[in-house]
C-alpha cells in the first residue's frame, strides 16, 4: 500500500522561523511610533532586512553561525558605507542615467573590497545595501535615514540569527539518533551483507549500501551487526555459517581481521587493516577501500597530488591510508599529530615520502606556509566529542591554491572547511571518501563495477 509520507519540518525551518518572527517582534514598536510627520530613522525602520538577514546567516552550526555573521558584518560595513558614501552626489542621484553607473560601481567596488579581505561571505551584503538605499524613491536628507535605517535593521537581524542559532539546538541530528528510512526487498535468494563495529549502532553504511543495492536492483540485503571488540574470530564463524556474502568492518576491528584473512589485497597488506571482507568458495578475501577512495575523491575534486607538499593533520587509522596512498601517487607529505611518536610511526612506513611533525601551531604555520594540499584526518570538527582546533592561523599562511579536504562528513561543513572556504579556498569534506569507498567494497562484494558518480548523486539526495 502506498503511504502518504509528511515532509519533515527540519531544525533549520524552525530557527529561520523563529527568527522572522522575532524580527518582526522587535520592529513593531517601530512602526507603533511611527509619525508621519517625524520621518528619519525611527519612522523608516522595518522587519524586512532584519528578516533576511536571519535567514541567510542561519548556518549549521554556531560556529559556522558566527564565521558567515562575521562576514555579512563586514558586508553590511562595506555596503554601508559605499552606500552612503554616494548619497553625497545629492540631487544628481535622482537622474537614473547617473544613478545606474554609479550603483554598478559601488557594488563591484564593494566585491572587490569583500575579496580583498578574503570575506566572500561578505559580498551578498555588501551588494545589497547599496542597492535597497539607492533604489528608492525617497530623496533628500531622508534618504540618509532611510539608508541608516536599513543598516539598523540588517545589523539587528544579523543579532537575531546569531541568538536563535546559540539558542536552539544544532541543525544536524547527532550520529545514531533518527532511525534512517530502510526499505529493502528481502526473497529467498537474497544475499546476505553487514557492517560489523563495537559500537555500530551509528554506522551509514546500511543506509549507504542499501540505497545502492537497490538502485542497482541487486539481490543483497546489508545489515547492521554489532560485534565486541576481539570477537572477529567467532564473527567470522558465524557469517560462514550463516551464508553470508561479506561485510564491512569499522572500529575497532579493522587491524584484527588482517590476521584471519585468507588472502589479503595489496592495500590492506600495506595499512594492515581490512574493512572489506568477501567471503567466497569457504574464503575469507580482505580488503581495504579507504586509500583507494581517497584519491578516487581527490580525482573527483580535480586534485592532483602527484609532486606536490601535502600537510596532513593527524595519524590515526584513517590518516594512515591517506598518507600511504599519496605517498604512492608521488607527494611529499608531512604529517602533523599530537602523539609525534605514532607520526614518526607511521612516516616509517614510506620515509623518502613521509615526514612527521607536531602539532604545536609555530609547526602547524611553518607546515601550512610549504604546503600545496592540506588533508585533516583528526577527530577534530566532527560532529559530538570531536573536539575542535584551538587555533586556525595555521590558515592565514596557507597558500591561496592549496585545497582543504576534511575526511570528516558529519557536520558537512567543519569549522576548519568553514573558515578556509571563507578565505576562499577549495574545499571537500569526507562524503566523497565515504561514497567512494562503499562503492568500492560493493564492487568487491557482487564482482560489479558501479558508477560512483551517479552514487554519489543519489546519496548526496538521501542523506543531505
Ligand atoms: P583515529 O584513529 O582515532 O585517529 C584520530 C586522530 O585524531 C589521531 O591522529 C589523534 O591524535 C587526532 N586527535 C584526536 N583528538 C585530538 C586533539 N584534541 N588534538 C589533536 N589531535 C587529536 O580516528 P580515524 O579512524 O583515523 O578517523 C579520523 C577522522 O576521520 C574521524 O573524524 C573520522 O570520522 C574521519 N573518517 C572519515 C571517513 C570517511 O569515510 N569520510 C573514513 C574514516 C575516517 P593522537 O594520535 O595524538 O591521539
């Protein structure tokens, strides 16, 4: 039977209402005191930028929140003051053959100005406010009220947005809370997959693959198997018994199933971890698809590490792939950890391509000022006890060219991509690797090769 499903109302609707609605609040006294003959500021202000600014500063996050406020701060200071600045020409403003040039001027004037300071965010604002005080009918001294009232107003909304978002809780739902919507098609024949993890209960990979699986209209059902930590033998029984196809494998049992492998890929001989098994003819085939899906997101990004001085920044499980695998593809790479000893650890594996370093900032900025490609692979940013970085300035010497690739996906935005994209560079988060590498373990699964980009395309739509 087919149900009628109802939308969700998501966090970021509920605070942009909020938001309007309180705009519209604080300006009713306003117009309550409003006179007709008073005029200036006070009998000019009004909700409406008030309202858009709430709207296009809800981020996220807080500290996004903060970050994009920041910027339409400086947008509306530019915007208002080019703004203003040309109410000087007076009565000349009234002729539209002057008014037109002279608006398109102050506004690429204030682009310019937005992308010298390396605030793209602050553009919008500065573009807006000296359109809404240029284009009105208002003349004389009240167009100064007039603009100065837009300012108010747009300087409050901006307020506004900035409270409800410290306010109401995070737009993104913490990992594991929110059953994900899982309807497959179960007969007799299907093949039997999962993903194993203690804990497991957060994965996407059942949501991941079961979407593919059925997009693909494979005869695979992927399931989600809690398994405890030193129990990957006894599992491994229990999934040949059971028929299983294969599984996935997540904390913390990636390194223990190198040992209980049958045959084993070159990738997972070379990190010594698996987090794919297939399980054919009474076999047990490990693989490892995070390398590969690294540089199959670095490929999708139109990045290129081949040559090039690479910081990466941590040197857990994850960042040892990444390092790997770049250290292949013929980069130079320094990787930054808080535990020197696990960097130098793991840089032992590949020393004429890998160098390890702290994580102390002075190491952080003299790494960042060399590098070419920046590849965060700490907990840092991620969404729960991530923790977060203490200090950015590592960025402020980062060359202009260099990407920044977080592996992190979940906010899909961190703080450190954030605060790089508003300086202006390329950034990727971690959903490309997360797709790229379920598609890669897929294809070992069913023996299929997939169109990742299509993947992508349609996980992007049901996870976004
Ligand atoms: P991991 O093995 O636990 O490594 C964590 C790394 O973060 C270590 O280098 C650790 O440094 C560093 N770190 C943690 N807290 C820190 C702090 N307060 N200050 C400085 N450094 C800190 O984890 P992992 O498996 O490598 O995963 C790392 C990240 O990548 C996670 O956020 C994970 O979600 C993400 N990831 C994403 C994908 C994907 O599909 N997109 C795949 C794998 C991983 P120490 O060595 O000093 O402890």
């Amino acid at each position: 039977m087919k149900q009628n499903r109802v939308p969700r109302i998501g966090m970021r609707v509920i605070k942009t209402a909020v938001a309007v609605v309180l705009s519209y609040l604080v300006f009713v006294p306003f117009g309550l005191l409003y006179r007709e003959e008073l005029g200036g500021v006070l009998g000019q202000a009004g909700p409406l930028y008030a309202c858009i600014a709430s709207i296009i500063c809800l981020q996220s996050t807080v500290d996004q929140s903060v970050q994009l406020g920041i910027s339409r701060l400086i947008g509306i200071g530019v915007g208002g003051v080019l703004g203003i600045a040309t109410l000087l020409l007076g009565p000349a403003l009234d002729n539209p053959w002057i008014k037109a040039p002279v608006l398109g001027l102050v506004c690429v004037a204030g682009l310019w100005l937005c992308l010298l300071l390396k605030r793209p965010g602050a553009c919008v604002m500065a573009c807006i406010l000296p359109c809404v005080i240029l284009i009105t009918g208002v003349t004389g001294v009240t167009r100064y009220h007039y603009a100065v009232a837009r300012i108010v107003e747009t300087l409050v909304g901006l307020f506004i947005a900035l409270g409800v978002n410290a306010v109401l809780p995070d737009l993104r739902p913490e990992p594991g809370k929110g059953a994900p919507d899982l309807r497959v098609e179960v007969k007799n024949s299907t093949k039997k997959l999962c993903v194993i993890g203690d804990p497991v209960g957060h994965s996407k990979s059942p949501l991941i693959q079961n979407t593919m699986i059925a997009a693909l209209g494979l005869d695979y059902v992927y399931l989600c198997q809690p398994v405890p930590r030193g129990s990957c033998r006894q599992w491994l029984d229990c999934a040949r018994f059971a028929g299983y196809a294969g599984f996935n494998a997540t904390m913390p049992h990636k390194e223990e199933l190198v040992g209980l492998m049958d045959e084993l890929d070159e990738d997972a001989r070379l990190f010594g971890a698996v987090n794919t098994v297939c399980l054919r003819d009474g076999k047990a085939w490990g693989y490892n698809t995070d390398g590969a899906g690294f540089l199959r997101t670095l490929d999708d990004e139109g990045i290129s590490p081949a040559g090039k001085r690479v910081l990466v920044l941590g040197a857990g499980g994850a960042a040892k792939a990444v390092c790997l695998k770049l250290a292949q593809a013929g980069a130079d790479v320094v990787v930054c950890n808080r535990t020197v000893s696990k960097a130098a650890e793991l840089c032992a594996l590949a020393p004429e391509h890998l160098r390890p370093a702290g994580f102390d900032i002075d190491t952080l900025r003299r790494e960042a000022a060399e590098c070419q490609l920046l590849v965060n692979c700490t907990s840092l940013g991620m969404a729960g006890a991530g923790g977060q970085f203490r200090d950015f300035s590592f960025l402020d010497v980062l060359p202009l060219n260099a990407p920044v690739v977080d592996l992190i996906y979940a906010p899909a935005e961190t703080e450190l991509l954030c605060r790089a994209r508003e300086k202006g560079h390329h950034t990727a988060n971690g959903f490309g690797l997360l797709v790229n590498q379920a598609v890669l373990s897929l294809e070992h699964f069913t023996d299929t090769p997939i169109d990742a980009a299509a993947m992508k395309k349609l996980l992007a739509e049901k996870l976004g």
